[in-house]
C-alpha cells in the first residue's frame, strides 16, 4: 500500500500543509493538489460537494503526490466508510464532543478487530496499491473535530480514546462555542483569550501524545500557529483564493486604468 505522506513528514519532525476544497469539480482539485501541498482535504461538510463530487475529485488528486483526505458531513458510519473506500487517506470529522464520539468515530475509520469498518474498498484497492486490508488501519489519519465548549471539556478523555491520531480545531465554531455572541466567528483568532484556548487545547494534545490541526485564514497565522506547535495547518480553501485572486486582479486593473489612462476625446473615437 503507499504509505501516507502526512505520517511520513511527521516522523521527520515536519509539520503537514494543508489545502482544502469546497468546489465540487475534479479540474480545481486537480489544479490544488498540483501546487505544492502536503495533503488536500475534501470538504463534505460545509462545501457543495457530494459524495458523486468527491469520488471524482479524489480521482483527479491521484496525478500528484499529494496525501488526500476527506471532511465528512458528520459521525456517520456510511459517509466515513463510503469516503475511505473512495481512497480518502484520513478522515476529519466535525463535532466531536465526547469520548464516546470519538470512540464511534476511531471504530468507522478502523477495520475489524480494532472496528468494525465494513470490508469494500471500491476504489481504494486500485488506487493505494496492493497491501490494502492488512495496512489501511495503519496508513489512515483519523482526526476529530474540537469545535465547541463541550468538546474542550471533554477533551482529555477524547485525546485518550486509542485509535484517534489527534484532534482539528474549527476556530470558528470554537468562538462561538466558547464566547457566544461576544466575538464573531472566523478564523486566525487573536482575541487573548481564544489565542489561550487555542493553545490550551495544542497542549493538552501534545501531552496526550496526539497530533494537533488547525484551520487559518492566512499564511501567516498558519506558520505562526507551526511555531505553537501545531502538527497541521491548513490555509483558506479553494473559494477564498480563487475570490482574493480575481479581486486583487480587478483591483490592479481599476487603480491602472483610471490613474494611467485619460478619457478619449469625441474626436479619438471618430466623432465631428
């Protein structure tokens, strides 16, 4: 089976970037995993993919290098099996909140007898080479979601459940969960006190011997969040950069053209 390159940096010691699709279209997946990330998440949850989106988008991937992972809708076990047999090498799943939970999720990602995921790896077969049923378990990232106040008081005993390789935060959900209505939801938080819960949680994980994700906004909060510690960032999604690009170029082209360029006269058009 290929190994799984996210557990190969972090056995180097090497953080793990990565980029994240909202688009349900195997062409921009294609483009995204081609531009130097680490691994590249499907988002099943928040963005317009489906499982016919995603099963195409994973297809398209399979011409890099680059690791492929999955957000799923929720803890389900037909939508985390169905995106693993699809070839997803690791799972992120949303709204984790108890040891229980996290339970539930380790036992959908892992096959028999460590779970009870079922045996049908439809495309996965083809796609991550022979050795499949014997090595998936041990190639296979399984991350839970840390996103509201109940989650971070439980979070010792989800870090401990065996079988979890660590934990994702949702900045955005977080502050809600933790703040309420004080803070609006988003990313790259600098609010003294969820930078503290951040960084809470980031311990708590490293102490558990668990790996530790975050979601950023920018460049720039991902590499500082490298610098905390953090095992995994990953930075905007395919929307935001394909929005950013095309505003930045139509700005540009604005400030040119109406800074460098004068006003034709009637008789430059060919008027009397």
């Amino acid at each position: 089976m290929i190994k799984n390159g996210m557990k190969r940096l972090w056995a180097q010691g090497k953080p793990v970037l990565n980029g994240w699709l909202s688009i349900a279209n195997s062409f921009s997946a294609e483009i995204m995993s081609q531009q130097g990330y680490d691994s590249v998440t499907i988002d099943m949850q928040h963005g317009a993919v489906g499982y016919d989106g995603a099963f195409p988008m994973l297809q398209a991937m399979r011409s890099s290098e680059v690791t492929p992972m999955v957000r799923v809708p929720w803890l389900d076990p037909a939508d985390i099996m169905k995106a693993l047999d699809a070839g997803a090498y690791g799972v992120i799943c949303p709204m984790i909140n108890s040891r229980e939970e996290a339970e539930r999720l380790v036992s959908y990602v892992r096959y028999p007898p460590t779970g009870v995921r079922s045996f049908g790896p439809i495309r996965a077969l083809f796609s991550a080479g022979p050795g499949y049923a014997n090595e998936a378990d041990d190639e296979i990232v399984c991350l839970a979601m840390i996103e509201t106040a109940q989650a971070v008081a439980n979070l010792d005993d989800i870090l401990a459940t065996p079988g979890l390789d660590g934990i994702y935060i949702g900045p955005a959900d977080l502050t809600l969960g933790l703040r309420g209505k004080t803070y609006p939801p988003g990313f790259d938080r600098r609010e003294p006190e969820m930078v503290d819960a951040i960084q809470d949680i980031l311990k708590r994980a490293r102490k558990a011997g668990k790996r530790a994700g975050i979601h950023n906004g920018t460049a720039d909060y991902a590499a500082r969040a490298v610098g905390w510690g953090f095992d995994l960032v990953t930075v905007s999604n395919d929307v935001r950069l394909m929005a950013g690009a095309a505003e930045a170029s139509v700005k540009k082209f604005r400030e040119l053209t109406e800074t460098s360029v004068a006003p034709a006269k009637p008789a430059d058009r060919g008027g009397y």
